[in-house]
C-alpha cells in the first residue's frame, strides 16, 4: 500500500509536458475550512493582468452536473476550464478541437468528452463530434474527445467553458 502511495505521488511523472513548472493558485479565505476557496473572474484577471512570473494561467473548476438522455439522467464529473488550460497541460484531443476564447467569451454551450465517456455512450464513433448532450437542462454540442487516461485533476467526464456557470 504505502509503495502504491509513494509510487502515485512521488515516483511517477505527471501526464503533463513539462510538470515541474506548474503551480496551482487559489484564494485563501482563513476564516473557512478548507482555507483555499474558489476564485472569482476578477481575482483571476487581476493575476493574468499583472502576472510577471507565469507563462501562462488556467482555470480548473471541477463540479458535478447532471447528464440527461432519453434514457437516463445520471450525475457526472465535470470541469469548467478557461481555453488556455489546453495549452497550460499539453492538451490536446484525439478527435474534434478544444473550444476558443471567442465561445468562451460568447458564453458557446460547447463540451469536450473523456474517452470512457466516449466509448460507453458512444460506442468510440466519431458520430460524438457534433451531437447534442444535455447538462444540467443545457443543450452542449460535443466538439472534442479526450485521449484516454488525459484528464487532469480527476476521472471527470466533461470539459466546458468556465464562462457557462452563473457563478463564475
């Protein structure tokens, strides 16, 4: 168990290029617990506008949603990003694209599928590109599918727009 631990944390490399240059940022909030809080879009300007140490800055929010079909609603794993979290980990789907700045800033109701997601709702057709998804009672067009094992942070099943959410 404990190689198992040691082995996850320390010894394998992140599947990211590059890993030893990424950081994480928050907002810390002492009066909470956990201190580290949710950032808001201005916190987040204000970084990226005065920013002289980072090549670049992310946005990684994940959050539950709800996926309704015509046969089942079920709840999933997904993650509002900002469009430079594409370049930020090296991402880069195996089919279709990642979505702009431009949907981003249009508030575009786009997704980007994992490959478990892909392969049990779609069966791995490229027939995914292009479809309608329902979340959280929103239309999304399916515009990319991830490579398999390539979803930082967790086993999420969405990526979206972070512009998409009232609480950004």
């Amino acid at each position: 168990t404990m190689f198992s631990v040691v082995n996850a944390v320390l010894l394998r490399p992140l599947p990211y290029p590059a890993p030893e240059q990424l950081t994480m940022l928050w907002t810390a909030n002492p009066s909470q617990e956990p201190r580290e809080g949710r950032t808001g879009y201005r916190s987040v300007e204000d970084w990226r506008s005065e920013n002289r140490s980072f090549s670049d800055l992310a946005v990684f929010d994940p959050a539950a949603v709800t996926l309704a079909t015509a046969e089942r609603t079920e709840r999933i794993t997904a993650s509002r990003v900002s469009p430079s979290f594409f370049s930020v980990f090296g991402l880069q789907p195996i089919h279709g694209r990642p979505f702009s700045a431009e949907e981003a800033d249009q508030r575009k109701s786009v997704a980007l599928i994992s490959h478990r997601l892909w392969q049990s709702r779609y069966g791995g057709s490229l027939d995914a590109i292009g479809a309608s998804i329902t979340l959280d009672g929103l239309a999304t067009e399916i515009i990319g599918i991830l490579p398999e094992g390539q979803f930082p942070g967790a086993n999420g099943d969405v990526l979206q727009p972070h512009t998409l959410f009232p609480d950004w």
